[in-house]
C-alpha cells in the first residue's frame, strides 16, 4: 500500500479517520493526502469572473489554514502528508482523486445516520462508498493504535465477487489477521440448503484459491432474517475488529428502493468497515 486517501470536513469523525490512516500509514510507509472539498454553489460563486476568482481563492486559502491547525498531530509525526483542496460538489469526484493519485484505500470518517434523514438524504459516506472504485474503509469512532486481529468477511459467494474476495484478503493480510468467511442464509424464497450453499462456497473458493479447499473451513454459514442483521450477529460473536464486504454501489430508484447491502452496513455498523466495488 503506497497511498491512503483521507476526506476531512474537519469534524471529530474526520480526525478518527486520519488517524487510523496514520496507523496503517506507518506500518506500510505510505504517504497520506488529505481533501477537503469545498462544495461552493453557484449562488456562492457570483457571475463576475474576477470575483468569482477572488471569492474562490479566499474559500481556498480559509481551507489551507485550517489544515495547518487540524494536522497538527503526533499521530501524523514521520507520515508523508499531501494537502489538498477542491471545489467539489458532487462526492463521486472523491473516486476522480483517488483515481489520479493513484491511491489504494480511502479511509473516512462516518458519524452514520438513521431514519428520514438517511431515506431523503443519505450521508456523505454512503454516497462515497456507493460511488467508488477504490475500497473504502469507514471508521466511525477513535482509535490510537488500530489493530485488526479478527476480520470478517461477508460474502454471497458468486463469481462476481471473486475481485473482492483478493482485495479484501490483500488487506487483511497487511493486518496480520484472523479471517472469519460467512454466508448469511436467509428464509423464504432465497432460503438454500446445506448443501446447494456449500457447493456454491466451494466452486467459489476452487476458484479464488486456484483450485485449493483449505479457505472453507473458514466459512460459516449463518442464518438470519436479513444480511445486515446476520452480518452484525456472526461479527459480534467472533469479537471482529472490521467488516469486510463486496457491494454493487447502486444508484438512482434501483438503490432507492432496494438499498445497497454494503453502503447499509457502512453506515450503520459500530466497528471499521471495509468495502470493495464489484
């Protein structure tokens, strides 16, 4: 891992954020670049182009300053930092960023949301995660040390997942971790038994592992009434330190109304979650 990408708004949760970066930066000598994203609007920015230039670079130089007393940190002491400030509105252009930096995992802070707010607004989080191609890790509370010594990973086991099935090992490794692999059987019409969903694991595995079994004496099969529900059950039970999971990022009335599985665990799970665009 050569660079982590860190999107501040300055909050407490940004500062969760930078410093669980911090802590992975320093054990995979990578270097940090921190954004802020303005988010001017056009009724900010008014027509005349001198102004708006002027109006612009004082939002700008506002920003810079207000880094220099946000990263004055002895956490983020011997890490590379790269400052960063855009007038971005629109938050899949955090993907843009990392994409032409070249980064490998984006860390953000999260505070979550519940009820209307999250059904009409959704938080900026879940708009990151839902848009991203780079995995995203969201921290949601503060840790000085961040250690991961038990990593679950959740999984429907299709062949579609297989890309994230090695990032999401790729990653653990880093962490030295112990890997939990579970399914989460449901009831009703996608309810499978025994033996259709260990067949289904195993033409999995044969085929991320290149033909090897051991992996499935890692899998569990957990049955509850909803993903989410099931995912959080099976993680509490083995005492994880993150979630790790595949997501297809839905957008428009398709996520509206059947909601993304990854971006509602994002946004609702107490630990560090992980996930990765299929």
């Amino acid at each position: 891992m050569k660079k982590i990408l860190v999107p501040v708004d300055f909050s407490e949760h940004s500062k969760y954020a930078l410093q669980v970066a911090a802590s992975i930066a320093k054990k995979q000598n990578a270097e940090i670049i921190v954004l802020h994203m303005l988010g001017l609007s056009e009724a900010v920015l008014i027509k005349n182009e001198d102004q708006e230039v002027a109006e612009a670079m004082y939002y700008m130089k506002l920003a810079e300053k207000r880094f220099d007393t946000f990263l004055d940190e002895e956490f983020l002491d011997g890490v590379k930092i790269t400052e960063t400030v855009q007038n971005y509105k629109v938050f899949s252009e955090i993907n843009d960023v990392a994409n032409d930096h070249d980064v490998d995992l984006i860390v953000m802070g999260s505070h979550g949301s519940s009820g209307l707010s999250e059904v009409f607004v959704g938080s900026n989080t879940e708009k990151v995660v839902r848009t991203s191609t780079i995995p995203v890790l969201v921290i949601k509370n503060q840790f000085e040390n961040f250690e991961v010594q038990e990593a679950v990973f959740a999984c429907d086991f299709k062949i579609e997942s297989v890309l994230a099935y090695h990032k999401a090992m790729q990653l653990f490794k880093l962490f030295d971790a112990n890997i939990h692999l579970v399914y989460i059987n449901l009831p009703g019409e996608q309810f499978r038994d025994s033996i259709a969903i260990e067949e289904r694991i195993k033409e999995f595995l044969f085929k991320v592992d290149l033909g090897a079994l051991d992996s499935f004496e890692k899998v569990t099969i957990h049955n509850d009434y909803s993903v989410e529900s099931g995912i959080f059950k099976y993680s509490q039970k083995v005492n994880a330190d993150m979630i790790a999971i595949p997501t297809h990022g839905r957008r428009g009335l398709a996520h509206f109304f059947n909601g993304s599985i990854g971006e509602r665990i994002a946004n609702h799970a107490n630990i560090p979650v992980v996930t990765f665009k299929i």
